[in-house]
C-alpha cells in the first residue's frame, strides 16, 4: 500500500491510506450512510487493521468524507470490495469513482467483486460505468429483506 495521496480531479478530495486512526470517523461515515446496514464496531476494527485489505479514505481540509476496502482474496483470484461510502454531501462528485478506482489499483488479482442493495440505483450505475457487471443476486441479503446485487469486474 502506497503513503502517498491523490487528489480527486475537480473536487478538493485526498485519496490516502487507511489507519485503525480513523475509526472514529469511519463510524461516523458508516452510520449515516448505512442506516439499516452499519458495521458493528468489532467489523470497523477489523477492516482497520486485518492483513490483506486495501483501505483508502477520501478527506477534504483533514476531514474523513469517505471510505473504502477492499478484502483480497488470492487463493480464490479476486478480491471483493466489503464497503465503500462518501459522505452524502460528497456524493456525486467522483469520490466514489476514484476510491473504486484506486482500490482496485492496488488490489493486484485478476477480479473484484462487491455487493449493493437492489434498489441503490446510483451506485449500480456507478459500478457498472467503471465497467462492473451483475453476475448474481443474493435473496433477502439485507435487512428488511432486500436483495443484493452481486457485480464483477475483470482487471
């Protein structure tokens, strides 16, 4: 993994690691994009710190404003992207897309895949325009019973 950052093109967003450091505002960031869905604290902690995770977060002026991980998986060839989110007033202003982005340029498996709930339309687009393709459906995976949709990438 890489110390450096980079910025997200047209917006003031860093790209740059990940540290159990960020905990607290990664709670934050979990809890008011994922409302039905949050990480409990012992599953933050581990995407902090387990081995073989890439973990990047977008910051603006020092501030966490998202967060991404990706858990590789080399025995199986892929790796799959546990979590990914940007601050709702972030939103719609590529920080998802250069998160994903640089995740992936440092997972180094020939495949990634992630899950997202059937009915979050602006994220399967997202997914599918940096070139994910649906290859599945898990029945009633989230709360409240809604389906997710299983997407892949080739590398």
């Amino acid at each position: 993994m890489t110390s450096s950052s980079t910025t997200v093109p047209g917006s003031p967003a860093a790209i740059e690691p990940a540290t159990w450091r960020d905990l607290n505002p990664l709670r934050q960031i979990e809890k008011e994009c994922f409302p039905q869905d949050a990480w409990p604290l012992w599953d933050l902690i581990g995407v902090l710190t387990l081995p073989n995770i890439v973990r990047l977060k977008a910051s603006v002026n020092g501030d966490m404003i998202g967060f991404i991980a990706g858990d590789i998986r080399r025995s199986e060839g892929l790796a799959w992207i546990a979590t990914v989110a940007v601050l709702p007033a972030y939103q719609r202003r590529g920080v998802g897309q250069a998160l994903m982005l640089a995740c992936e340029a440092q997972l180094h498996v020939p495949r990634v895949r992630l899950s997202v709930r059937s009915s979050n339309s602006s994220a399967i687009r997202l997914y599918e325009n940096i070139g994910y393709v649906r290859v599945g459906i898990w029945p009633a995976y989230y709360l409240g019973g809604e389906d997710a949709v299983v997407m892949e990438k080739e590398l």
